[in-house]
C-alpha cells in the first residue's frame, strides 16, 4: 500500500457512548496482535502503514514498541498486547489513530496521533454491541470491548484513550482530491454529514471503493494458487482462516507466484477475494446516483462521490453478474 505524506483528522473522536450514532456507521477495523483480538472504529483510522522500520523508543512508556517516522513526524507506536502485559514486539503493520484537538474538522488544526501494531487485519465488522471494560487496568488505552462477529469479544481502541499513551501533534491541512498514488494529504475518513465510510483501493492505477458493510476481511501479502482448469475471471484461489476463497482480477491477471492484496466481498454465493494493488485510506462517499453510467466497468454498480471526487463502487453481487454471469437475486 501506498502512505501518505501527511496525517489529517478523522473527524471527532469516538467513544463507546457514540456507537451507533450517524457518524459511527456500525463499523470497527478488527484485528489481531499476538493472539489477542482487537478493533479500531472506523471512524478513528487515519491510515494503515504496511510493515514499516520503526525505531528504538529509548526509554519509552510500557506499552511503546517503536517510533515511526511518518510524513515528517515521529509517531509512538503501541503494542496493544502490551496492554495485557505481554513483552512489546516492534514488528507488524500499523494502524494510525487520530483525535482532531484543534481547528475546524476539514480546514486544518493540530491532531493527536499514534500508531497501533497489527499482526493479521481481518476487516470491518459492526459490533452487536459495545460495553465498557473495567478489567483493564486504567491508563492502557482500552475503554471499552466490542461483540463482533463471528470473531467474539474484542478490545476496543478509539481515540477517546489516547490521553493513556504518548502522541505526536500532527498538523493537519484542507482535504484534496487527490488520486491514486498522489502524495498530497488526502481527504479525512469520517465527516459530520453522516455519509457511509468506504475502503478505497487501486487496481491497475486506478481508484477504486467497496463499502465498509460489504467488505468482509482484508488479506495482505498472500500468495495465490493457481484453480485447475480454471479460466479468467477466475484462475486463482486465496487462502482465507482455512477457507479456500476465489480471486477475481478486474486488471491483467499476475503470473503465478507473488504475494498480493486481497479486499473480501460477500455476495451471494459465498466470499470473493479482489486482487488489488494498493489500499488505499477510509473515504466517507456518498452515493451519486445520477451518474449511474460514469465508470463503465465490471464489477461496478455505481458511484461515490465526496465533493468533487468520484470514484467507482464495486460490489460482490456486482462482479458475479458482470464476470461470472450468475443471476444475482
């Protein structure tokens, strides 16, 4: 995945008293560290950072495992199985979580941030509920636990618990529309008018999205094999929590051998594994359904729009129909 070149605000910070409400959109980003289940909400996330160096912390608080280097600003990375006393590894993709502390929500301020170590992201689920979790001791970032399924409990990390960890002060500049690849500051993942978060990916260059309910796990840096006698769209298979998933490629399928991305999609007949390039941050779109025809394309069943950004919505069912030919009810 490509990262961005700065940290701008996801909107207001989201504690457990919020879930539900408009900007909430029922979604958290589940995850694993060191066996240890965890989620993130949506709303919260300003960037997935792939595998990077992070540094020494010299010294640092218990639960810091690194600092990463991100946009100009030095970023404390937390290991939040440290939180339950596990010994902290600096290994691992990082989630950044960001708190707006100043300014307007889309013109520019100083935002808390901090990393968080993922081992495995397993995608966005809505949480049956959200309860708080006075078992973890105070000042380790967790307030609160999630019911997701069909993972089970896990330990919620928002922005509301950053004050427990150390942070840097990012400062923070207007949206853009800015494309694929673009290294300028890019729009932040949650605004107040209530539109649907999405995933925004690439696929040969281009932008690309799925809703946060559609999108049920996302694999990073696995390899596929090839399906016998299989013919494109589907030549390839992914291995998903035991499950054999098939890929569809929207671009020129890879040789065999490799490791790629993968965006999970339900559809009616089961999971499908998109193969993509890059993932891309959270964008909350909005749908345009008076340009139905603008990105004529498979798999895609219309268009998201934030301002003057659009960007092609792809669905399972969508795919199935326009690749596979099944009848989607």
């Amino acid at each position: 995945m490509t990262a961005g070149s700065s940290l701008v605000p996801s909107g207001a910070a989201l504690g457990p008293a919020t879930v539900g409400g408009p900007d909430f959109s029922g979604s958290v980003l589940a995850f694993e560290r060191n066996g240890l289940l965890f989620c993130c909400p949506a709303a919260d996330l300003r960037e997935i950072v792939e595998a990077p160096a992070l540094t020494d912390p010299l010294g640092a608080p218990p639960l810091v495992a690194g600092v990463l280097l991100h946009g100009g600003v030095f970023v404390p990375v937390v290991d939040p199985a440290a939180i339950f006393d596990h010994a902290p590894r600096g290994d691992g993709d990082v989630l950044l979580i960001q708190r707006q502390d100043g300014g307007s929500g889309l013109g520019g301020g100083l935002g808390r941030v901090a990393g968080v170590l993922a081992d495995t992201i397993l995608g966005f689920r809505r949480p049956a509920s959200v309860s708080p979790a006075p078992w973890v001791p105070p000042g380790r970032l967790c307030r609160a636990a999630a019911a997701l399924e069909p993972e089970g409990r896990a330990f919620l990390l928002a922005a509301d618990g950053l004050d427990d960890v150390p942070t840097a002060m990012a400062a923070t500049a207007p949206a853009t529309a800015a494309g694929a690849g673009a290294t300028g500051p890019a729009a932040p993942a949650a605004v107040r008018d209530g539109s649907p978060l999405s995933l925004v990916y690439t696929i040969g260059g281009r932008p690309y999205a799925s809703s946060y309910r559609d999108v049920r796990r996302i694999l990073y840096r696995q390899t596929m094999v090839r399906i016998p006698g299989g013919t494109a769209p589907l030549r390839h298979a992914v291995e998903m929590s035991g499950a054999i998933v098939p890929v569809v490629d929207l671009a020129t399928p890879p040789a065999d051998g490799g490791q790629w991305h993968f965006v999970v999609l339900n559809s009616p007949l089961g999971p499908l594994a998109l193969r993509v390039d890059t993932i891309e941050r959270p964008l909350p779109l909005r749908r345009d359904e008076a340009d139905p025809g603008w990105f004529p394309a498979p798999g895609v069943e219309g268009v998201g729009r934030m301002e003057d950004q659009a960007i092609a919505l792809v669905t399972g069912p969508a795919l199935l129909r326009d690749l596979i030919g099944a009848e989607v009810p």
